[in-house]
C-alpha cells in the first residue's frame, strides 16, 4: 500500500487507521482507554484538529480527522503516537514497539461518503462483537453524543448526531459498502466518487491506489 505522507494536506477529511505491533493487544483495562482519550484532548490543545469521530479497539484505533493546513495531520499524529508509546512503557516498564508502525490514513470525500465511514468506524466495536449496540461502547464518539456530553475536542459535521443517527449506526451496512471501505483501507484509496477519486489520487500521488491489481493484460 502507497505511504500516506504525501497525503498530509489541509481541508482533506482522512480515515485514520493504526494497530498494535503484530496485531498485538494495546489497550489492557478501562484505564488504558480513558489515557488515549486524554491525550487526544491534548494533542487538539498543542495543535488544532477537527476529530469528527473515533473508535478504540483493543488491538487498533480508527479516527475520522480533518485537519486545517498542509502537514498538520502527520505533526498531529507523530505527537500523539510518541506520547502514547511514552505513557505505554512508562505505565507498564516495557520496551519495543507498541504500534505496528506508521498510522495510515485514506482521503474521504465529504459527502455522503463521509457519512457513511462515520457510521463505519462508530459501529467498529459492534461488528466486532463485543456489544449487542454501538452506543455501548464505552470508548469511542458516539457514545459522548448519546450520554450528551460531547468533549471539546469532538467536532460535529453537517449532520447531527441525534436517535436516527444512532439507528443508523446500528443498521447493518451494505456487502458493498464495506467491500469499498476494505478496499480503501487495504490499498489507501480515497474513498469517494469516481471522478473525486481520480482527481484526488493525482492532486496527492495516490494513482498506484487506484490501478487494478496484478499485471497489466497484454494487447
């Protein structure tokens, strides 16, 4: 899959994907959860980032971030990361690492596409089958805008987050929704229509993303 730097420019909203080194457990307890959370909220105080939404999974994390200028996102993140990895080791006297690498993150076209990653990522924990209902668990967006006590550092988009939004996440989506959205996350896609796809893959150097995959047939 194509690295994700030269992706890093303003005005994009990303799908932002990491996991723990070989697929390995990072958050052990409630309170590995709440010190990730924490440090969100600090890294939008150092460096101003819309999160439009987030998801942490035991093993991974998925965030929807929308960043305001070119590079803030890859800044945003490298600080976030590095202070987690500290915090990680400094709690459990470990060394290593604790991520499987650099984060990678997909553009989304803002739209109905974006929407549909929302409900994606807020629905993570559900899928997975560790809650009967997203909205129970505990460590991810949609959980502050059911309780009604969305964070500071939470953004909302043009949509509000209200009962039918709630439903909505909980609906099962589409085999082709998600095939799309695997593929994005797979090969770093951007995610959206085709003519917005094609152009965002040439404005940030993502062609390779959008070719077919194997060997060319020959003429």
């Amino acid at each position: 899959m194509p690295r994700t730097g030269r992706a890093s420019v303003g005005g994009v909203c990303y799908h932002v994907v990491n996991r723990g080194n070989g697929r390995a457990s990072v958050f052990h307890k409630n309170q590995d959860y709440a010190a990730f959370v924490e440090l969100l909220e600090q890294a939008c105080e150092r460096l101003p980032m819309r999160v439009l939404g987030y998801c942490l999974m035991p093993n991974h994390f998925h965030m929807v971030l929308w960043p305001h200028g070119d590079g803030e996102l890859s800044r945003w993140m490298q600080w976030l990361m590095t202070s987690h990895v500290r915090r990680y080791h400094q709690h459990y006297r470990s060394s290593g690492h604790v991520w499987q690498g650099r984060f990678k993150a997909f553009p989304i076209q803002r739209d109905e596409h974006l929407v549909t990653v929302l409900r994606y990522v807020e629905a993570n924990a559900l899928r997975a089958g560790l809650v009967e209902r997203a909205e129970m668990w505990p460590w991810s967006s949609l959980a502050w805008w059911v309780r009604g006590e969305r964070p500071a550092f939470l953004c909302c988009v043009r949509r509000e987050r209200s009962s039918a939004w709630v439903e909505e996440v909980n609906e099962r989506m589409s085999e082709s929704q998600l095939l799309e959205l695997r593929r994005s996350a797979n090969r770093g896609t951007p995610y959206g229509g085709h003519v917005w796809q094609q152009r965002t893959g040439r404005r940030l150097g993502l062609e390779s993303s959008l070719r077919p995959i194997g060997r060319p047939r020959k003429k």
